[in-house]
C-alpha cells in the first residue's frame, strides 16, 4: 500500500506554522463550499510509550484520509496540530503524493507526535487537507487527555499509512 505514495517526509521535523497561518485558514474554511477534495476525520487519539524512553509522552491520532481526486496526480497537503492545555500548540506538515485515477479513495493514515504530552490536562488534535493547492477545506478536531509529565527531547513526528 505504501507504493501508492510519494511521502516525501516519513520522517519529519517540527513545523511551527504561525497563528497568523491559522487564523488565515479559519477564515477561508468558513467561505468552503462543498466540493473541497480532501477529508480528514479521526477515529482515535490516545497517549502512550510510541519512542521506547519509558515515558508515556507520545501522542498517537489514527485518521481516515479520504481524497476525492479526478486526476491521476494529486498533491496533498495534511497540517496536523496538537494544542497543548497550555495554548502552546504544534503543526506538522505531511505531503504526499497520490498516484490513483479512481474518485472517492481512502487510507488509514497513523500519526505519531513523540514527546509532545508534556503537559497535564485535555489535549485537542486538529487535521486538515488540501489537494493540488486548493485553497479550502475542513477542519477536523479531536479532544483527548493524556497523562503529562515531561518528556526529553524536541518534538518530532512520523505518518505511518495503512
Ligand atoms: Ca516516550
């Protein structure tokens, strides 16, 4: 199933996207139509030991991407954030590409956020996509309370496709 994609970051480094991105994003979700390409939905969040440090301070999301493409390319853009119960929050940014001619397809997509529940209290996990450019789409949000404590280390994150 990976062959079916071009994951250009399995592995990637922290994104901070700015408020200001967010905000920008908000605003232009409110104007969607209903014909946006790329749909997130959650099916579980949860903490748990993903790294092996012996800290429960990683963060696992379990999505559904479905990606609704009429060509046979499509680029897709998939900003994951995790907001702290602080406010502090965390953008990741996975791109891939979809080599499949067929309309309404969807994958399993797991997202590992390691060393990022290093706080107590309830945790949101937001996603959204975006196909070849286009400029809207629909956010998705997720509430769940991890453990806290803290972990060592730089956040860091990992998309898994099933
Ligand atoms: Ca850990």
């Amino acid at each position: 199933m990976i062959s079916q994609y071009e994951v250009s970051m399995k592995r990637m480094r922290v994104v901070f996207i700015l408020t200001v991105f967010v905000l920008g994003m908000m605003s232009s979700i409110s104007t969607a139509s209903a014909n946006f390409s790329v749909y997130v939905s959650f099916n579980d969040a949860y903490y748990a030991d993903l790294d092996g440090d012996t800290l429960q301070d990683d963060i696992r999301l379990d999505m559904t991407i479905e990606i609704y493409n009429y060509q046979y390319s499509t680029d897709v853009e998939l900003y994951v954030g995790i907001t702290l119960p602080s406010g502090t929050q965390y953008w990741f940014l996975v791109t891939f590409t979809v080599y499949k001619s067929t309309y309404g397809y969807s994958t399993g997509m797991l997202f590992n956020a390691y060393d990022t529940a290093t706080e107590s209290g309830w945790y949101d996990a937001s996603a959204v996509g975006f196909a070849n450019g286009e400029s809207y789409s629909i956010m998705e949000t997720i509430t769940f309370d991890p453990p806290g404590g803290s972990g060592p280390g730089n956040p860091q994150a990992e998309a898994i496709f099933y």
